[in-house]
C-alpha cells in the first residue's frame, strides 16, 4: 500500500481555537498511552552521551510542528532529571498551537512559521520532529530531509508512523472507543495511512542525499536519525 493523500483536518487553516485545543489534548493523551517520547528521550540521552553540554552549555533544541508542546515539556522533564541545562524551542505553523503551548506551561519559545521561512544561518544543537513527517508529501518530505542537517549542529531526528494495518485499526477504534474529538477520529487513522514503512525512508534519503539511518521502534513508529552539519 502506497502513502495515502487523503487531507487531515487538522492542516486545514479554517478550524477553529476550541476544535484545536480539543484535537491537541487527545493527541497528548494518545502519546502518553502509546510511550511516544521514549525513543525521543533515548535519542537525547545518547547525544549528550556523545557530544553532550559541558559543565555550564546550554543544550539548544527545537521541535518542528511541535503542535500542543507535549513534547517539548517531556523534554524539559527530561533535562531536569539529568541536570541537563536547555534552550527549547517550537516551531509550527498554526496560530493556535503557541496558545495552546503556552497554557499548558511548556517552558519553550515560540515560532510561528512555515519551517521553510526559518533563515537559513538559525541552528540549534538538536532538531527533533514527531508525528509531522507523514503531514508533508514526499517531495516536501525530501525538501526537509535536507533542512534538517542544515539546522541541526550535533544530530536531528525524525519520529513518525509505521504504515500498517494493525495500528490503522487501532487507532480508528481505541479512538472512538475513547470518545475522542471527531477531528482525531477522522486524522487519526489518516495519519496512519500517511505513515512510511522501511522503502518509503529508504528512497526519501537516498533521494535526498542526506546521512540517515532508519529503526522502527515500538510501537509501529519509525525513528531516522542523522547528523548535523557540525
């Protein structure tokens, strides 16, 4: 089965502050049940292992399409555990993710934009993105395979969806079943359907030209990492 094109409601501009807030609330908690942010903290880990902060650096990290923030305040969590000093950063391109960001405390800041107006000298030490791959196409999708070493110092890391039947399905019931927002009903097994298996990120890298690896990590997620520009 090919990448599907079907739109998600959730990229469409015209939906509303509540409807947004609402769909960015149940992705959190779909994230926390299904452990998204283990392997985005096992990437961390292993870079400060490597090339981490020393004593008094600031590790600098930005989160593209970083949605509601849930994220970036595991990472916080994260850096608080390890004594590990950081500069976060979101960036998504909706007006209503920032807000939303903000009311729940994520200690970040904030970039309203498209990805691709961000100037091309601004580099932050790590660049992370879950669950926005499968949002762009593959021919944006190659685009920012090669973006990303050109933001990235130390490493950059992509999260994002495993194509699939058995996630499909789960995901089309577990979210009904928990009365989500119809928008996550209706994306949910959308963005399953946008996912990638190994093929896809073979041809998009070597499409791209970039220094990448792909793994899948549990659950039905695949995790391709790479080098930044130094």
């Amino acid at each position: 089965m090919r990448r599907s094109r079907a739109a998600e409601i959730m990229d469409d501009p015209g939906q509303s502050a509540a409807d947004f807030d609402a769909a960015l609330a149940d992705l959190a908690r779909i994230n926390r049940m299904s452990f998204a942010t283990a392997p985005l903290l096992g990437f961390l880990d292993r870079v400060v292992r490597r090339s981490g902060p020393a004593p008094g650096r600031v590790l600098s990290v930005l989160d593209v399409g970083a949605g509601g923030g849930d994220a970036l305040r595991a990472i916080a969590a994260w850096g608080a555990r390890r004594g590990v000093a950081l500069d976060l950063w979101g960036l998504d391109r909706s007006p209503w993710a920032g807000r939303h960001a903000a009311a729940h405390g994520t200690p970040a800041q904030w970039i309203t934009a498209d990805l691709f107006d961000l100037p091309a000298g601004r580099r932050f030490d790590v660049v992370v993105c879950g669950l926005f791959a499968h949002h762009l196409d593959d021919a944006t999708l190659v685009r920012f395979l090669r973006w990303l070493p050109a933001h990235a110092r130390h490493r950059w890391l992509i999260l994002d969806l495993h194509r699939h039947w058995l996630p499909w399905a789960a995901v089309w019931a577990g979210t009904r079943l928990l009365r989500m927002h119809p928008m996550v009903c209706h994306d949910g097994p959308i963005s399953v359907a946008r996912g990638f298996d190994r093929a896809d990120w073979r041809r998009l890298v070597a499409e791209a030209g970039v220094a990448a690896e792909a793994r899948w990590v549990p659950p039905f997620r695949w995790a391709v990492e790479g080098p930044g520009a130094g």
